[in-house]
C-alpha cells in the first residue's frame, strides 16, 4: 500500500501505520449500514420499477410478461386520465408554488419592518407549517363543509356568496381549493427563508440607497430583492419538485376526485397502485415522472452553475 | 408636532400592523377554529350559526377520542416507531457521518456522499409501490418494521449530512492527542468525537423524530391491522368513521397536533437555522 510504501521506517519501527490502516477499514464499515439501507430501500424499488414498467403485473391476476413500451404506449394515448392528470400536476405545481411564493415573499418582508412584537409574529406565522398534512386536511375539510362549514357561513354571512360552495366536492372548484390549502400550510416556510435571507442584505447599502433618495418601494425592488435571487431560487426549485411529487394533500382532501378533477399524475400513481391494482402502469408512470425530474435537476444544475459563473 | 404631521408619519405603520393581524388570521384561523371545535358541545357545532368563542365548554369529544376510539394505540405505535426510528437514525448517521467527515478522500466515500444527496431527493410516491411489494415478499405488511425501516432510510441522508458537517467542526488533532495518549481508535469516535456533536445530535433525532411522527403516505399504505394503525393515518381513517362528528374529528386533531406544534416552536432556532439553509423537507 501507498502509505507503507512511504513510510517503510515508521513502519517497521510499528509506530502508526497499523492504527491507520485499521481507521480506514473502519470507514467503510461505518459508511456500510447506511449504504445497505439506501441501497435496498431506495435504490433496488427504482431499478425495481423500471422493471415492473415493461412488464404487465396486476395484483388481481398473477403472473407477469415483458409487453415492451406498451404501457407507456397505452398512458400516452389516454385522453381521460393521463392526459388530464399531467395539465393538473401543472396547475397544483405552478398555483401551489406560485401562490406559497409570493404569500412568503409578502410576509416576509411585512414581517421584516420594525415592528413592535415581530419576534412573536414571526414564531406565530410558522404555525401553520408545523401542523400534519393530515390534520391540516381534516381542518379544512371542516372549514369548508357545505352545510355547517365556517368558512361558507362568513363567505354568505358577508353577502360575497349567494348560497354555500361545496368547495372540495365541485368539478370546477376542487383543484383550486386543494392548491389554496397547500398554499395555507406550505407559505410559512418561504417566509422563514425569506426572512433569513433578507436579514442578511447588508445595511450600508439600503442606508446608502436611503441617502441617495430611493424610498422603501424602490429599495425593496432595487436593493433586497436581487438580494433574494439565490434563496428564491432553491426554494422555487425545491418545492417544485415536492409539489409535484405530493400525493397526501389531494388525496386527504378530494381523493383526487370529483370525478378526477383534481388527480395529478402522483396521484394517479398511487391510485394505480393501490386502488385499482395495476402495478405496471403505475410504474410506467413513475418511470415517466423520475425522467422529468431529472430533466429539472439538470436544469437547476445548469441554471445554477451558470448563476455562479455570472456573479 | 402638527396632527396632521403625525398621521402622515404613522399611517403606513399602522398599515403594516394591519397587514399583520390580517396574515395572523389567515395564518391562525384554522388552527383557532379545530380546538374552538373541539372544546364546544355538538349543538354549537352543527348550526348554521356557529359560535366562535364557545359559549359552553365540554369535554365529550375529547372523551369520545380517548376511552372510545383507538387514539392512544395509534399515539403509543406511532411513539414505537418516531423512538425507535430516531434510535436507528442516530446510530447510522453517526457512523456514516463521521466516515463521512474524515474519510472524505478515500474512493467510495464521495460516491456514497452522492449517493446520500441524491437519495434525499427521490420523492416516496414513487417508491410507494415497488416498496409495498418489497415488504410483502419479506412478510413484513402489517408490522411496525416495514415503517420503521422505511422512515429510517429516509431520514439518514439528511442527518448523515448533518453529522458530517458537525463531526467537521471537531478538530482532528483532538482525535490524534487521544490516540498518541492510548485510546484505542475505535473509541475516539465513542469517547471523543462524539460528545463533541451533541447539539448536533439532537438537531439530527428531532428531524428523524418528526419526519416519522408526521409521515403519512407510507404509514397508510404498509398497516391495515387497526391495532397497528400509526397516528397520522389513523386520524384519516376517523374522517371515514365519524363523517359528521366534526367535534370528535377536531378533538383528535387538537390532541394530535399540540405536542408537535409546542415541539417545534420550543426548538424553532434551530428549526429556523435548518430552513435557512434549506435542509428541511417540507
């Protein structure tokens, strides 16, 4: 080895090498079980999957063939599922994160004036980050429930509505009331980030700015907000990907339904999965959803590697 | 100072505290309305003109929750899993942390470091399904194992990367002194590089403890046995039961959601540190 090689004196004196060697044994047996756990529980049901999606398994009959693309074949032809599924991904995934942006962005920087107690608003505002998707859905279940639901009592108390919405159980308004709970639950973490990231724009210069004229308006446009870039960028892309991905919200609140309204293509795989039993469509879909994200991972790297060379 | 002076200065302060209490609403409303629920009687709850605050408080949900429903077995499996899972988690990130850290130029180890942050990335919708059918095969639907393997998978890429950076900032040389004094090398991960990692320990067991504790997908989908059921899906599973008690439905919520909630906010500085750097999965 390299090290005794280099170091034949020492070596034979048996003062250090040993030890060393022996470390370096032990950082591959420290790094092992963590690897056995990726390996078979993330890596193996990937590779898995790209398997199952030229095969045509279904847990109601046994048996499995190789069919080919013929699932992807069959996805890519369906006007009434898959079609519909892959424009509502888009709609939940730009409303949701569009919408968790800007909410953010207001609060955030709301939150940075000096205000007396921001310490406290700031603690309070996160709250609705901290609540599980399950319960955040039960809640909003109940807030708009057709009948006795508050939110339909104010909204007709108020005169802005003619009579109840039921707001989860209507073809035209169930994706868009998934997208404002998402919004709901997901703003706060935007804030925080945000709120850190703003904190950190050096003072001199919006003290400058302020010398030189530029009111809160345009210091905010011109000064914190190109501040913002890299922080809005991460946080844009990462919530694009785990908005996309998401299965739980929709499913805790409309099932994807009514009538498949509000079914993306995440849930549509797990409707394939468990609902409807067809294993290998699900996976073709899946197959179909790791290509896209790793046509944005390849963006982000490209975009983020071509920010870094621009700065 | 003329009034008029004084209101031009204070207007737009009062503006924002009016844009505050507005997003406090819109921020707070729900969570003031699920224990405003849960505390007043049914009669309060089905009208078409709801109280807001509870003219009369009752405890019948909350009873109803507890002694009648299967709430505290989904609390105590869900607490089986968060542990023992936290646990786990400790126990693998450290040591692959700490390889991690000071092995980073032996082959292998970077790829695994990829590896990690990649690993971090795969969405669970799209391991749902082939893991259900890994679990089957290895029999272990319907057991807290197939949970508590999952969750930790998880969570050990991120608390790996965590370590690293903890077990970075513990000198070398702190190590090689023990070492030239005696201690055998395998204990100076145990005896000193360790202790030296608390605060990042308990950092990486919150994060392990929470991603588990509020999981769901999974959780709903390996466990079918109701004595089994961990909470999250088990509070899905009242909404089918009790459609329209929407007192008991917000009671288990408010018991459900507390502890995590006064969890989180007791630890926020470091939550808040996590989310700046844009570590914490959402």
């Amino acid at each position: 080895m390299a090290i005794d090689a280099a170091q034949p004196a020492r070596a034979r004196r048996g003062v250090h090498v040993p030890k060393v060697r022996g470390r370096y044994g032990y950082a591959y047996l420290f790094m092992l079980p963590a690897v056995l756990l990726l390996l078979g529980l993330t890596v193996w049901p990937l590779v898995r999957t790209f398997v199952l999606s030229v095969q045509n398994v279904n847990l109601v009959r046994p048996g499995s063939e190789f069919v080919g693309l013929d699932n992807f074949r069959s996805q890519l032809t369906d006007r009434t599922l898959f079609w519909p599924a892959v424009w509502h991904s888009l709609v939940w995934t730009a409303g949701s994160v569009g919408g968790e942006y800007l909410l953010g962005l207001g609060s955030a920087a709301l939150l940075n004036l000096p205000l007396r107690g921001r310490g406290l608003f700031r603690m309070l505002v996160l709250i609705p980050w901290t609540v599980p998707i399950v319960i955040a859905a039960m809640t909003w279940r109940w807030i708009l429930q057709p009948e006795y639901g508050i939110g339909n009592v104010l909204l007709v108390r108020l005169g802005i509505l003619a009579e109840p919405v039921y707001w989860l159980g209507d073809l035209s308004t169930a994706l868009g009331t998934t997208i404002f709970v998402n919004v709901w639950r997901s703003f706060p973490f935007y804030t925080i980030a945000l709120l850190a990231a703003m904190q950190a724009v050096p003072k001199e210069l919006l003290e400058a700015a302020s010398i030189d004229g530029a009111n809160a308006w345009q210091r905010f446009w011109k000064i914190t907000l190109p501040h913002l870039k890299g922080v809005s960028f991460a946080l844009i892309v990462l919530h694009v990907v785990w908005t996309f991905n998401n299965v739980e919200f929709i499913w805790l609140l409309t099932e994807g339904g009514p009538l498949h309204a509000s079914e993306t293509l995440a849930t549509l795989v797990y409707r394939m999965g468990f609902r409807t039993f067809q294993i290998s469509q699900a996976a073709s879909l899946s197959v179909m959803m790791i290509a896209l994200l790793l046509i944005v991972g390849a963006g982000y790297r490209l975009l983020s590697r071509r920010r870094v060379q621009g700065e | 100072m003329p009034p008029s002076t004084r209101w031009r200065r204070s207007w737009p302060t009062l503006l924002a505290y009016a844009s505050v209490v507005v997003l406090l609403a819109y921020a707070l409303f729900p969570v003031f309305w699920m224990v405003s629920t849960a505390v007043k009687p049914t009669n309060e709850i089905r009208t078409a003109d709801p109280t807001f605050i509870p003219t009369q408080l009752s405890g019948e949900h909350f009873a109803l929750v507890l002694w009648k429903s299967n709430f505290l077995v989904y609390v105590r499996n869900s607490l089986l899993v968060a542990t023992t899972v936290t646990a786990a988690t400790l126990v693998v990130s450290t040591l692959a942390g700490y390889s991690f850290s000071r092995f980073q130029r032996l082959p292998g180890i970077t790829a695994a470091g990829v590896g990690m942050i990649v690993g971090q990335l795969v969405p669970g919708v799209l391991l749902v399904v082939p893991l259900y059918i890994t679990m089957k095969n290895l029999g272990l639907l319907d057991s807290l194992w197939s949970l508590i393997l999952t969750y930790t998978t998880f969570s050990v890429p991120l608390s790996t990367l965590m370590l690293k950076g903890f077990f970075d900032q513990v000198p070398v040389e702190v190590e090689e002194a023990a070492e030239l004094d005696g201690c055998p090398s395998w204990q100076v991960v145990w005896r000193i590089a360790l202790p030296l990692a608390v605060p990042g320990l308990m950092t990486t067991a919150l994060y392990a403890f929470v991603q588990s504790w509020n999981e769901f997908l999974f959780g709903y989908t390996f466990i079918s046995q109701d004595d089994l059921r961990t909470l999250t899906p088990g509070l899905a599973d009242f909404i089918g039961i009790w459609t329209v008690d929407w007192g008991a439905l917000m009671a288990a919520a408010s018991l459900a959601v507390l502890p995590v909630t006064v969890a989180y906010l007791y630890l926020q500085r470091y939550l808040i540190s996590g989310i700046a750097t844009g570590a914490t999965k959402g």
